[in-house]
C-alpha cells in the first residue's frame, strides 16, 4: 500500500468537514459536563506514580461496590482528554454503574509504548484501590474509541497481566468504537509524524497480533469511515470473535457520542457487557 493510500485509508477527519469536526469535539466536552453535574464521584484521582497522569471516577455510589467502566479517550493518541470523556457518565450510573475516565500524557511527549502502560496502570489502580472509592475490583469492563479503541484492546489483550501483578481475566469484558488493531500500516503513514513507529515496535503494539483474551469483546465501527477502520474493526472481530456492530448514520466522531444516549443501542450493549 501505498503513502497516499495509507493516508487516505486512516484519516478519519478527512471524511467530516472541519465545521462538523469541531462540534463534535465541542459537544464531548459540553455532554461530559452535563452527564457529570450533580453525579457522585471523585475527581483528579492520581493512578500512575511514574507519569503522575489523574483519573476521575463517576457515578459511584456510597456503601456499594459498582461494576466500572473505564472509558479511553481517542484523538489519534495525541489530542483530548479525560474531561473530554465522561458523557456516558450519566447513562451508566442510571443503571448501576461506574465510570473512570484517565488521562495519559499524550503523542509525541510520550511513546506510544508509555501510553499503553499508563492505560493499564489505571486497570491496576482499579483493582487494587478501587473498592475504596465504591469501585468493583472483579468487575471491570474498558470501552475506548478511535486510540481510545486500540488502548481498550491492549488491556483485554493476554500476556502482560502477570507482570503487572495482574489476574490473566482483571478486564471482564472490552467494546472497542472505530479503533485501530494492526499498526504496522501506520509506519507509512502521516500519523507516524507523532508516533515514529518502526516495524518490529508497530509489530508489538497491535492487538491484532496478540493472543486474545478469554474475556466477551464488543467490536463496533461507523457505518461512514474512512476505509482503514471498518477493514480492521472486522479483522480484529474475526481473531478474536464476539459482537461486531455496524452503527448506521455515524461518523468516526460522532459514533462515541451514542454512549450518552440510553437508547442507542450501543449504550445498550455496552450496559450489557458491564453486567454481564
């Protein structure tokens, strides 16, 4: 494939027009306020001492050990943030559920190696201090979109629990929206300008090429994408079988949006999956 091809293939923002880009990025910080105003929880949560990166958990609820979602911002691993990500906040706590959401010190400032880790050390501060803020260590499910989507497979992926300390089965369950699986497309590509991938590092950093993890995983992708991310979401589901869902009339933006409404249906499944 191609420089041109790749790049055509895995630019997600050139299927929107910059109007439309910008308001649904406007719209995840206004819904993310929204669904939080008034909701229990707590905020700016340090998880990760080597990175100092913060968590906030929601819709926690006092005396009650709630199954959690943690929920991984996209943005190309180098735009956006926790507080960009709370909107499914309200939807979930509606039905018994808590959400976290991290922060990880974004492309290029970080490899794409430290984000990982960051992301699976806020896994690791859910089981191990969790129940101190109303949080079900044996319950935790990871939903992410875009980057976001590839971060959630990397920590239901198997192989790297043990030597965080980690049960194999900590995630019980994982949705990834839009994301990206198999890297190595993306060393040809204008997103390596704040990744530099080489091959064997990219090797390393897709999901697709890791052994799968015993846990339900729900793979869902836009119905109106740029082609690189419906070819690995139905990639990624046949290595590792469970749900895959097409979600009409979306965008690779607006799609993670459907998470703050309780009658999309993959606000649904996603409620499934977490009390499963």
């Amino acid at each position: 494939m191609n420089r041109p091809n790749v790049d055509r293939d895995y630019s997600a923002q050139a299927t929107v027009t910059k109007a439309e880009f910008d308001a649904v990025l406007a719209r995840y910080r206004s819904a993310s306020e929204s669904a939080t105003a008034g909701l229990d929880g707590d905020t700016d949560l340090a998880f990760d001492p080597l990175s100092d990166e913060r968590l906030d958990v929601w819709g926690s609820s006092p005396g009650q050990l709630r199954p959690v979602v943690l929920a991984v911002h996209g943005g190309y691993w180098r735009m956006l943030s926790r507080h960009d990500t709370a909107f499914m906040a309200r939807v979930l706590a509606d039905a018994g559920i808590a959400t976290v959401v991290p922060d990880y010190t974004l492309a290029p400032a970080a490899t794409l190696e430290e984000i990982v880790r960051q992301v699976r050390a806020a896994v690791a501060w859910i089981r191990h201090h969790g129940a101190e803020h109303g949080l079900d260590r044996e319950r935790i499910h990871v939903v992410g979109s875009s980057a976001g989507g590839h971060l959630a497979a990397m920590t239901a992926v198997a192989g790297w629990q043990h030597a965080a300390g980690l049960p194999e089965d900590v995630v019980k369950g994982a949705m990834t929206i839009s994301g990206l699986f198999d890297l190595r497309p993306l060393v040809g590509s204008f997103a390596n300008a704040w990744l530099a991938l080489g091959s064997a590092r990219a090797e390393a950093l897709s999901p697709i090429l890791a052994p799968p993890g015993a846990v339900p995983l729900h793979v869902a992708v836009a119905e109106h994408e740029a082609a690189g991310f419906p070819r690995q979401s139905k990639a990624f589901h046949a290595h590792w079988p469970g749900s895959l869902t097409v979600v009409p009339g979306r965008n690779h933006f607006d799609v993670f949006l459907d998470l703050a409404d309780p009658r999309s249906a993959l606000s649904q499944a996603l409620v499934r999956l977490a009390l499963s």
